[in-house]
C-alpha cells in the first residue's frame, strides 16, 4: 500500500503563485448594524482577505480576515516568527509594507514573497492578486513604492 504525505509548503507556494489574476478573493462580505456591505470594496482593499485566504485554506492560520492588523495577530497565535534584522526574504514569507495612501484612506498592505524581489499580492486598480517588485511600487498600477514594514515565516516541520 502507498503512503500519501501531503507536502504543505509546496501546496501553499503553488496556491500564491497561481492566484495571480484571480478574481476569488474580491468580495468579503459583511454586516455593519444588520447592512450587508463588500468590505473589500470589489477587490479594491483585498489584500488581507487575500492573504489570510491562502493561509486559511493551507491551514497555517485560524481564520479569513479582512484587516492586515487581525491577520498578523492570527499569525502570531499560529506558529509564525516575525524576521527581525531586515528583510533576508525567503518564498513564501508573509511582507506587510508600511502604510501608505490608497484611495482616500491610509493602509497597510500584506502579500507575499515569491523569489528574485517579486512579491504577489493584491492590486488596489487590477482588483486581483498580481505580481510585482517587493517595493510594490514599481509595477504597472503606478502605486508609490513602499518600504517592507514587517517579514513574517512559517515554521514548516
């Protein structure tokens, strides 16, 4: 009889990278004082329920969120390390950046480290998860670059 291992890391690398462009992770719906309402605003403030989407379906946190604040607080109960020291990036690290004017509100913003200085995560113009630089700034939506605020891992067993 064959032994089936899943392999975590590997399925959670795959599940980022090919996120890319999916329209999924655009809407999270909510109740405000019995009033449903798209907290994501159609997949132009996803990033945390993006993320903390991955995370959840891969098991590495409790629940879907759609902060960036109570994602890392569900990281922190959920064997995550915070990578003191500056960034020494490794695939699959958690990057919060540091809060920046988006619309009309200031935000942070949450993605994921990918390999040669790319991140994904999710663009406020393109509404879905996309590909670009880890200063955020220099890709096609023409958002200001942003400096690594936080870099979180995961300690696989």
């Amino acid at each position: 009889m064959k032994t089936t291992t899943p392999l975590i890391r590997d399925t959670y690398i795959g599940m980022i990278k090919n996120s890319v462009g999916s329209n999924m992770f655009r809407n999270c719906y909510v109740l405000i004082d019995e009033v449903k309402k798209d907290a994501t605003e159609d997949g132009r403030i996803s990033c945390a329920f993006f993320a903390s989407s991955i995370l959840v379906i891969c098991k590495l946190i409790s629940e879907v969120h759609a902060t960036v604040a109570s994602t890392v607080l569900d990281m922190k109960k959920n064997n995550w390390l915070e990578i003191e020291g500056g960034p020494d990036l490794q695939i699959g690290d958690v990057i919060i950046w540091e809060e920046a004017f988006v619309g009309n509100s200031a935000n942070t913003h949450i993605g994921f480290y990918i390999g040669d200085d790319q991140a994904i995560s999710n663009s406020y113009n393109k509404q879905t998860p996309q590909i670009h630089h880890i200063t955020y700034g220099t890709n096609e939506d023409s958002q200001p670059k942003r400096k690594i605020d936080q870099v979180w891992r995961y300690r696989f067993e």
